[in-house]
C-alpha cells in the first residue's frame, strides 16, 4: 500500500501596496490641483482691479486669502484622489482586520505621490518649502526689480536747484563722465551692504556724493533721501520676510490637512469597495 502525501502549495507572499491605485490616485490629486490653481488664478484676477480706486488689500490679507485657498484645493484634490486610490485598491478576503489599515495607507500613499510629484514638476521640494523664509531680506534687496523703485526716488533730479547756474554746471560735468547705470549698480550694492548692517561710514558718503552730484541738491538732503530710502527697504523687506513666513505656515497646514483628507477619503472608498460601513 503506497501512501499518497498531498503537498499543498504555499502562497507567495504578494506586496500589501497596490500600486496602481496608488500612481491612479496620486494623478488625479495632482490633476484637479492643478485645475483648482487655474481656478483660484482666474478669481483672482476677477477681484484685483489694475486701475486706482479699486479696494485695497494688503500682502499679509493676500498671504491669508492665498493660504486658506490652498487649504481647501489640498483637501478637495486629496480626498478625491484619495478615494480614487481606496476604490481601485485590491480586495483581501483573509485579512479582513488590515483592511482599515491598507485603505488608510493607500490614501495617504497616494497624496504622498501627488506632492512629490508635484514639488518635482514645479521646481525643487526645497525651493517650494523655503522660498519666502529662507531668502531672507538681504536676497530680497539684491534683485534689481525690487530695489528700482527705490532707486528712482534716490536718484531723482531737484530741477529748480539744477537751474540755478552752478548745480547745473556741476551735474552736467559730472553726467558727461559717468554713466547713470553704473552709478544705480554701485548705489544698489551700498545700499545692500546698508541694509545688511555691514557698509562703512565711506561707502555712505560716497553714496551722498554720488546722490547730490546726480540730483543738484545739497549734502543734507541727499543723506536724508539716503536715510529714507534705507527706512523704506528695510521696511519692506521685512514685510517680504513676513509673508514669506505666512506662506509657509499656510504651505504646511494645507500639506496636513491633504493627508488626512486623502486617508479618511481612502477609507471611505474602501468601505464602499466592500460595502461596508465605518465610523470614526
């Protein structure tokens, strides 16, 4: 008599991720984002008016406004691609305690895939995360777009002393052997090393110097223009650093709040996958 032995075969071991609804999801989320950021776009356009005498909104109001914006395109976009992810993911039959578990981590995998993506679209993750804070106010007063308004004002001619004879003479000589974009240049450079905290008293003079040769008005009054114009970009700079900051506490919570919008959204999607309910 000959025993038969049934082996049975073991079940390879599969991974828990479903890929697929994962890299599903994560597109969706990225896609409507992108929709909802043409949208915010487009409504804010639609309430700015170029012209004067439309309501005035302040940077710090705009930050808000803008961060809880970003708030609720995370959630929306999130949450659907979250339950995109719970709905396509794999059923287990003999797993039926990890199931809340898997659904929730599909989601979140899924929103996580979105935002990298997203960060490697739009430009590096460290550049989105930073980029208000970390230029700080001594990279803010270097672009030259930013300080040209202050420049202008600084450089700008007193007429009726230039009339008068020998302010005229003196700032025509001086204009003839100098060019204006190379004294701009040199006076955004001391007025950068000013704001910085680290100019010497000569590099003042010289810009006084280089102020009252250009504009025809006295030593005082360019040292107060100087004086003025170094008050305005610190203030200014400062307002820059603030709303840089702002954006990025509103970056974070709206980071947040996507991932738990995505995980509850996954888990949703499961339950009607299964066709079961859940409660918090």
């Amino acid at each position: 008599m000959v025993d038969t032995v049934i082996v049975e075969q073991e079940a390879q071991p599969s991974s828990a991720v479903c890929w697929p609804a994962v890299i599903a999801g994560g597109f969706v989320a990225a896609a409507f984002t992108l929709l909802f950021l043409a949208l915010g776009a487009g409504l804010g356009f639609s309430v700015v008016s170029p012209w004067r005498g439309a309501p005035d909104i302040t940077t710090t109001k705009a930050a808000t406004v803008g961060g809880i914006f970003m708030a609720v395109t995370a959630v929306m976009a999130s949450a659907l691609g979250g339950y995109i992810a719970g709905r396509l993911r794999t059923r287990w039959q003999a797993i039926p305690d990890e199931v809340y578990f898997r659904d929730t981590a599909h989601g979140l995998l899924a929103w996580a895939f979105a935002t990298v993506m997203g960060a490697l679209i739009l430009g590096s993750a460290a550049t989105v995360l930073s980029g208000g804070v970390a230029a700080g106010a001594g990279e803010a007063v270097q672009r030259a777009d930013y300080v040209d308004p202050f420049l202008d004002r600084l450089f700008r001619p007193d007429y009726a002393a230039l009339t008068g004879g020998t302010g005229q003479r003196a700032a025509g000589v001086f204009a003839a052997g100098r060019d204006l974009a190379a004294d701009r240049e040199a006076a955004r450079r001391v007025l950068v090393s000013m704001v910085r905290g680290d100019s010497a008293a000569a590099d003042r003079q010289y810009l006084a110097q280089m102020v009252a040769a250009r504009t025809g008005v006295d030593a005082a009054e360019a040292d107060r223009r100087i004086a003025a114009t170094e008050t305005e970009i610190r203030a200014a700079a400062d307002n820059a650093r603030r709303i840089g900051m702002h954006v990025a506490f509103w970056l974070v919570a709206s980071m947040l709040l996507g991932a738990l919008a995505a995980s509850l959204a996954a888990l949703e999607g499961g339950a009607l996958r299964d066709g079961r309910r859940w409660s918090l």
